[in-house]
C-alpha cells in the first residue's frame, strides 16, 4: 500500500500497527552519463517499491527525488540538496513517522552519495528505539550475478531504467567513454577513485574533469541491454522481498536514548 493513498485516520491504524514496515524511496536528480535521464536513481527505487507495493505489513512512502549530488552540479538539470539539509530531510521523515507509530523502516536507496546523511538520520532514530535498514541496490545486483557489475550512470543504471522505462534511454546522444588518467601510475576505476600500487585512492575532482560523459565504474552505457535490466530488476525484487522478511525478525532497541 501506499501511504499517499491513505487519509489521516487509516494512517493512523497502519502506521501504529507494529507489523508494519514503512519503505522510504529515496534517490537523485543528477546526470546520468551520456543517455540515462536524470532521474535514474530515484525512478530505480520507485519501480522497486511498486513491485514490492502488495507485501503484507508495507506501507510506501512519497518516493524523495533528490540528494547530495555536490560532484554533479555541473552538469545541467542536476539538483543537489548537500549532505547537511540531506541529513534534515531524512531526520525529519524518520521523525514524522516515529511521531505516528512507526518504527521499522527501509531505505530504498538509488544513490551512493546519501549514504552518509541516511546513516546519520538513522542512527537518530535508532536512539529513540527505531531502526532503519538502508537498502543500496547497485551494490547488491552485482553479488547476485557478476554480470551485473555498477558504476554510475553506466550500463548497470542503462539497463535498469531500460527494464521498465525504456522511452527514457535515448540512443542519439550515445558517446564513448574518454578517461583522462592524472598520471601515468594512477588508474581511473570509478569517477575520483584511482588505482595506485594496486590499491584504491580518491582525489577529488569535478566529475567533467574525470570523464566526458560523467558515466563510468562499470561497462559504458553501449553495453546495456533491456535483457540484462529485466533479468537483474527481477532478481534484485526477489531479493528485496526475502530481505525484508527477514529484516522483520530483528529486534528493535529496547532503550530510548532520550
């Protein structure tokens, strides 16, 4: 069920209902390379939560359609919130609901740079005897099946939105990645991650600095198939649903830390 679809009485039963998990959606309005529409991380999430929708005990809430996309900016339509109004947004969603009854909840999450400020909203609410699980799909489709390997704004994220929203991947403005590398000894592996002496190192830059069509990490988007986006969507559904049945077994904090 929805909560959006829901007046303030039935609200109210379901969201005091302790079998009740609440699914927060939460993503970016930034690039996504040369042919992934900008809305890539949150309409990710948001398709996952339809599929999940009709789960006993769920409840979804209005999907948040923007985040920390601070390396992005420079890039045209990009929507960047910045960690600290992030780490707002989230606390006072989390709060709302806690206010309400609610005490489990799931981050669907389509972007890596909110981690930080999801994990501290959490952990808040943790310590008012809430608990938050923070679900961060790329990373997991790769463990399912090593041909689903991520990045950003590449052939992963391509063929997720080809899954369901095919319309929105756009052929024509397909360019081939070009990575500069800043030295000979440094190896781009993802956007600011380089590779020295075999290990990981960031150093910090504008994402157009970095490559020409602020995609890259895993297979360049030319690799996408809608093939490769049902497979994976399909099998990452199967996971998020055995995850959360799971995840409604763990305990919740027994001491509020007010």
């Amino acid at each position: 069920m929805y909560l959006a679809d829901l007046c303030w009485q039935e609200a109210g039963k379901v969201l005091s209902d302790p079998e009740t998990i609440v699914v927060i959606p939460v993503g970016s309005t930034e690039q996504h390379g040369c042919v992934g529409p900008l809305g890539t991380d949150w309409m990710i999430p948001d398709e996952f939560c339809r599929r999940i929708s009709g789960m006993d005990h769920i409840v979804i809430a209005p999907t948040i359609p923007y985040g920390v996309a601070t390396h992005h900016i420079n890039f045209p339509g990009t929507i960047d919130l910045g960690i600290e109004t992030m780490i707002k947004v989230m606390g006072a969603v989390f709060e709302s609901l806690f206010r309400h009854g609610a005490r489990r909840f799931v981050v669907m999450n389509g972007h890596g740079g909110n981690d930080p400020a999801i994990e501290k909203a959490a952990l808040e609410i943790y310590r008012r005897g809430g608990l938050v699980a923070l679900i961060d799909w790329w990373g997991i489709a790769p463990k399912l099946n090593p041909a689903w390997p991520t990045g950003h704004g590449d052939a992963q994220e391509t063929a997720a939105v080809m899954a369901f929203r095919p319309d929105l991947i756009k052929p024509e403005y397909l360019l081939d990645n070009v990575v500069p590398a800043p030295t000979k000894n440094l190896k781009p592996v993802h956007i600011n991650t380089v590779l020295f002496e075999g290990a990981p190192v960031k150093i910090i830059r504008e994402i157009r600095d970095t490559v020409n069509t602020g995609g890259f990490g895993g297979l360049e988007s030319k690799m996408a198939t809608r093939e490769w986006g049902v497979a994976m969507m399909d099998g990452m559904t199967k996971w998020i649903e055995d995850f959360i049945n799971e995840y409604r077994s763990v305990k919740l904090p027994e001491k509020d830390w007010e």
